[in-house]
C-alpha cells in the first residue's frame, strides 16, 4: 500500500445505524474495505453492546478486549464508566494515541484496525445498561502517529444511542433502510433530529438536578460537529421494491445515495464467522463512498467559504 495521502474523509468520525436486522452491521464492514483500499486508515469500533462477529467477519482471527475494561468498567458494576444520559461529562482520557494502546485492546492488519466499545452480555444481572458503551462511541478519538484515520462506529440498532447524544460527536450519519415501514421511520426520526440539533434545539434535561451537568449536555448538542445525515437502501429483492421504498423515502425528504441488493451469501458468512465478500456489492459501496467524499468536500468548502464570509463581515463592521 502506497504511503498515505491527504484524503477528504480523514479525521471524519462516522456512525452507521439502523433498526434491528437493517444489515448496518454489513454495510459497516464493506464500507470499511472499501474505504481502506481508496488509501484510508480505517478504525472501526463496535459499539453495538449485544451483536458479536465483527472481527470474523472482517478477517480476524480474534476479537480485542473491550475498551470498556480500558476505561474502569461500567458504573452499574462500581467501575467509572457512566451513561451520558444521567452524566453527559465528557469520558476521561478518551483521547487515545493508538501506539502506546496496550494490545489487547485492539487488533489490526493492513490498515484496518477494530476496536470494541463494550458488550453487556458478561457483565452480570443488573448491569444490563448499555448506556456506558454509548459514551465510549460518542467520546473515544484514536489518533495514529503514522496519519490520520477515518473512524467508523457501528452503533447498537435502534434508535437509542442516538436519544442518548452519541450523534453529537460524529461528522457524519449513516441509517441502513431495510424494507419495513419500522426502517422507513427510523431514517425520518434521525433525519429530524439531526435538523433539531442544527436549528439548536436544547436535550431534554429534565432529569438533571446539578445546574452543571445540565450546562454541559446543553453545549454539547449546541456544539455538535454533524454535517449531515446519508441514507442506503439495504436488501433490495427487486426493481420494484426499491422503486417503491425511494417513493416512500422521497416523499419524507430523503434521497438515499445507494441500493444494495439481497445477497443470500452474507447471511451464510454471518452464520458460519467467515468474512465477507463483498463481490456482488463493491461497485455500488464504491459509489457510496465517492458519494460520502464529495458530500464531505462539499461541506468543508461551505464552511471555509461561511468563515470567510463572516470575517468579510467583521472588518466591514469595524
């Protein structure tokens, strides 16, 4: 692999949602592969408490700790990990340089590199909560001393992570669309969010009786980097269901940028912990990724031309 270059996505932080059986999972990896042979570095944290086989399903021999023992462990078994909900403050020495992580914690292989937030399954009766493995995805920056990396989280499906403000940190959103009216919704609840958060619509804080911890969930959606929401149709049978699912989209204002078709091998692969092959859907994950470049290009041109504008406007105002 040739030395990497300067590349729109580096330094982007990208999340992959869906709703349970949406294939986000799927199009986590593939999107991955494909994104390391453009030139990226690509991490890739699970950050889905309860679904398991990413590392198989990428190649690796074995799974890395989960960074949930990095951090302390979660709160609900009387470690320091707590959920963003009830405590919205930022996860301590979350910033991590990927070097000097201890080994255990994560494993790589030709420039891609898996982490694991955490998974509630061992963690006992009581301490089912994955509340702390959301604010390990919102919060944990790997950086590398060889370059920079493009991050994506495969969060849990569902809604929820999102609820709980672990979008606020991410550049970009992707929702996998199966097709169940339940996909349909979901990519409209995150859609209007995500228009919530840029019109600076305030978290619901209720529940926070320290003044402080209220002031800190507030900046941090306020504050939120997210330049948008992209969407992908997932396990398309036919023309016509897709034509029907883009009418049904279309008409809640969402234009997904890729259909991907129904490949009966990728649940084989899932079963029997073989990695995916991404054959018959490369060509239309690679037009999603040219597709996330340009957006991403297109957004950091926007700002750099908001920022000059702004700074015409203060010397035209002095």
């Amino acid at each position: 692999m040739n030395k990497l270059i300067e590349k729109p996505l580096f330094g982007t932080r990208i999340g992959i949602f869906g709703k349970g059986g949406s294939g986000k999972s799927t199009f986590t990896v593939l999107l991955t592969m494909v994104l390391r042979e453009r030139g990226y570095h690509v991490c890739l944290l699970d950050a889905d408490s309860t679904n398991i086989g990413l590392a198989k399903a990428l190649g690796f021999e074995k799974s890395p700790m989960p960074m949930l023992g990095y951090f302390g462990g979660m709160v609900f078994s009387g470690g320091d990990v707590t959920c963003p909900v009830d405590d919205p403050t930022p996860l301590t020495g979350a910033d991590v340089l990927l070097e000097t992580l201890p080994e255990q914690y994560f494993v790589q292989e030709d420039g891609i590199t898996l982490l694991i937030a955490g998974k509630i399954g061992d963690q006992g009766p009581g301490a089912g909560c994955d509340g702390p493995v959301s604010k390990i995805a919102r919060d944990l920056r790997i950086h590398s001393g060889a370059g920079q990396i493009v991050t994506l989280i495969d969060f849990k499906a569902g809604f929820e992570d999102s609820a709980r403000g672990a979008i606020t940190s991410l550049d970009w959103a992707f929702v996998v669309v199966d097709p169940t009216l339940a996909a349909i919704e979901m990519a409209n609840d995150m859609q209007n969010m995500v228009s919530r958060m840029k019109a600076l619509e305030l978290p619901a804080t209720m529940h926070l009786e320290n003044a402080e911890l209220v002031a800190i969930a507030n900046r941090m959606f306020t504050e939120a980097k997210i330049k948008g929401v992209l969407f992908v149709i997932n396990k398309i049978r036919d023309p016509e269901m897709e034509m029907y699912l883009r009418k049904e989209l279309l008409m809640r204002g969402i234009e997904p940028l890729g259909t991907i078709f129904e490949d009966p091998s990728v649940s084989i692969a899932w079963l029997k912990g073989y990695p995916l092959d991404m054959k018959r859907t490369k060509r239309e994950i690679q037009k999603i990724a040219t597709a996330l470049e340009s957006a991403e290009a297109l957004a950091v041109d926007l700002e750099v031309s908001t920022r000059g504008n702004e700074s015409v406007n203060k010397v035209m105002g002095s």
